[in-house]
C-alpha cells in the first residue's frame, strides 16, 4: 500500500497562485499514472489534473491554461502549480495514482479576497 502527503495549501487572493506538493511513500511514479483530485464542500470529489508514466498531462477543462501537473520521480513528489486563482477553485485537495490507493488527509486551498 502507498501513502500520499500533501501539503502546500492555504488562504490566496483571487488572481494568485500556490504550489501543492503530494509526497509519496513509494516510487511510483514510472509505474503509475497519478493525479490531483479536489473536493468542495458538499460536492464529489472531481480529477483535475493527470500526469502518466510517460510523463503525458491531462487536465480538466475548467483549469487548463492555469494548473500545471509535474513530478520529480528521484524525489517521490508531484506537484500541482495552480495560478490565476479563482473562488471556484476552492476545495481540499488530494493525490493518488490509478488505480486509486489509500486516501491522504488533503491540503486546503481557499481562494477568497
């Protein structure tokens, strides 16, 4: 089993930006497609951005142009570089590969003025 850590949320402006780190207990990450999943109050949890072993990104369409996926395989780490914030994108925020392990305790971005 794999355990996930992510950190690097907090409280920003709308227009800014914040870098999350997902720290894996493993390394995976040239086996395993991963992703950034975010879930808001009282709604699902929802993927936002995938990153493959090859290292091919995917994003859903309301945060392309402004999240960037990358991992750093020696590491352990993905990230998630999320500008141009909006209120919209508040939510906790969690890692996990595909298939989907263990869930971590997430890290919470709120954006708000």
């Amino acid at each position: 089993q794999v355990q996930f850590v992510e950190s690097g949320g907090g409280l920003v402006q709308p227009g800014g930006s914040l870098r999350l780190s997902c720290a894996s207990s493993r390394s995976i990450f040239s086996i395993y497609a991963m992703g950034w999943y975010r879930q808001a109050p009282e709604k699902q949890r929802e993927l936002v951005a995938t990153i493959t072993s090859d290292g091919i990104t995917n994003y859903r369409d309301s945060v392309k142009g402004r999240f960037t996926i990358s991992r750093d395989i020696a590491k352990n780490t993905m990230y998630l570089q999320m500008n141009s914030l909006k209120p919209e994108d508040t939510a906790v925020y969690y890692c996990n590969k595909f298939p989907t392990d263990s869930w971590g305790q997430g890290t919470q971005v709120t954006v708000s003025s």
